[in-house]
C-alpha cells in the first residue's frame, strides 16, 4: 500500500507521495519514482541506488503518476464521510449530487 507525506499550506492540505526507504528511516522525502515489481517508492537518490541495484525493474517517475498507486490517505478520503470521519460513503444522494454516509441521509438527505 502506497504511503503519504502530508504538509499544510495555507489552508489547503496536501498530500505527496512518500520514499519508502527514507521512511522507514524516519525521513520524511517526497518520492520522485515508483517500482511496480517492488510495490516501493523512492526519492530522486534513493532511486539511484535502487537503478543499479535492480537494472532490469522498470520506475516509473512523475510524468507517469497514472501507473502509481493510490495511497491509503486518498482512498480514505475517497470512501470515508468528510462530515462523520469514521462512515464510510454508502450512499449517492440525486438531488444534491453527493455521496452520503448512513448518519448523512437521515439528517441531511432525506
């Protein structure tokens, strides 16, 4: 599963993708690339070393985030209520063209 590096700017929260091997030394650098046949991200120096290490895995670098996976903060935020954080979206309200949790659709979409 795809880990996230989380920052604040202004008000917006964003989140990167994190190097895996410098997270598990407890750094926190923004990845550059990612092997799908090491399911590990990597920043620009930690991909150099994995390059000589594994010349025949094929990364994929940011120009290519289409073939990265999603990390379990964005899919968190894809299935969990904003409103009741720990509800998971079940249901699509029509007239307000929201997905919706069970407490949602008593108190706000009936």
């Amino acid at each position: 599963m795809a880990t996230a590096c989380t920052d604040t700017k202004g008000s917006d929260h964003v989140i990167e993708y994190c190097c895996s091997s410098c997270e598990d030394e407890a750094f926190s650098q923004v990845a550059a690339d990612n092997c799908k046949l090491c399911s590990t991200f990597y920043c620009f120096q930690c991909v150099q070393f994995h390059g000589k290490l594994f010349k025949k895995h094929e990364t994929y670098g940011r120009d290519e985030l289409n073939q990265w996976p999603v990390t379990k903060v964005t899919q968190d935020v894809l299935k969990n209520c904003r409103d009741h954080k720990h509800e998971h979206l079940k249901f699509y309200c029509e007239d307000h063209r929201l997905m919706c949790c069970n407490s949602c659709v008593v108190f706000d979409h009936r």
